[in-house]
C-alpha cells in the first residue's frame, strides 16, 4: 500500500509524542510499582537496553539487504514460503495483543461513559473509527496528532503545576525499591 504523502518531522514528532504518553499513562506504572516499588521508573531503561541491540540488527539487516521492510527481509533471509510464514506468525502475534489491548480500552471507555451498552459493540464502533483512519491514511492521523499536540502539553503542564504542592520527594528512597535485582529482572522480563 503505497501512501500518497509523506509526514512532516513535527507530525512525526507528535504522533510519536502521543503514543508514548498512552503507553506510559495506561496501566503501565501500576504493573511495574507492584514488584519494584518505588524504583518503576528504571525499569523502562532496563527495558529500553534489552531492546536495542535487536532493534540496531534489525536496522543493520534491512540496511545490509536493502529491504523496505520486514516482510521482505524475512522472504531475503528465509525464503519465499518460510519468510511469508513468518511474517505472518508475526501479524498475528501482533494482531492477538493489539486487540488484548484495546479490549481494556473498552472496559474502561463502558465503565465511564457508556455504561449501559454492550461491550461488543463499543469494540466493534472503535475498530471502525481504527479502520477510517487507516483507510484516510498516515497523514490524516498525522496532521489530527498535530493538532492536538498542543492540547494535550497544555493540560500536562496544569497537571504538573496542580501535582507540586503534594510531591512528597522523600518517598524516592531507598533508589532501588525492593532490590536492584527485582528491578533487572522486571526490566528484563517487560523488554
């Protein structure tokens, strides 16, 4: 699927911007506070230096095999048939945990909002406000993320203003929560 224009580096910027702060504000630091107590927040490090070397070869193969993408490094490194088998094993992978995740969005948007409808269909009306977007294309969403940048880095800075007067900076210690090896291993086991 070709896309017809190309993002700007600011719509980039936000629509990455945007993505991390709805990972990082799900329930992301309730998961990683009960293990590690107060040391979570090293934990996406850990995490981060887990990641990288396979992130670096990924972009080492596809820059040594000139593929565009990873359908076509795997059908380069496997073959036709094994690759597509792959790549497919991966969508699905892929595709599973998306819609585990967004099923929690659905329980969380019902218990808001709508209350009194059926979970299905409130899943089955994001799916298809999803599928708009993905038909619109990758600059809509983009041009949409730079819109709202803005918005939501306003509301962060009230957020942090409002937040002060209760910040209590001695529960920082001890620095590494339950144990350093705790924190690892979370690390480890998140990456």
């Amino acid at each position: 699927m070709k896309v017809n224009s190309k993002l700007s580096t600011y719509e980039i910027f936000a629509l990455t911007n945007i993505a991390i702060v709805m990972i990082i504000t799900d329930t992301t630091p309730s998961l990683l506070a009960q293990n590690t107590k107060n040391a979570f927040w090293y934990v996406p490090l850990v995490s981060f230096l887990v990641v990288l070397p396979s992130f670096l070869i990924l972009l080492y193969l596809l820059r040594k095999y000139n593929a565009e993408h990873l359908v076509e490094l795997l059908e380069i490194l496997f073959g036709k048939f094994l690759g597509k088998v792959f790549a497919f094993i991966v969508f699905m992978a892929n595709f599973l945990l998306l819609t585990l995740d967004k099923r929690s969005y659905v329980g969380q948007i019902k218990l808001l909002y709508f209350e009194q409808s059926q979970l299905f269909s409130i899943f089955i009306i994001l799916a298809i406000v999803c599928i708009f977007g993905a038909v619109r294309g990758i600059k809509v969403i983009g041009y949409t993320a730079k819109l709202f940048l803005p918005y939501f880095q306003i509301s962060l800075i009230i957020l942090i203003i409002l937040i002060i007067p209760s910040l209590i900076p001695e529960r920082i210690f001890p620095i590494f929560g339950s144990g350093l090896t705790e924190v690892i291993q979370e690390g480890v086991l998140k990456g």
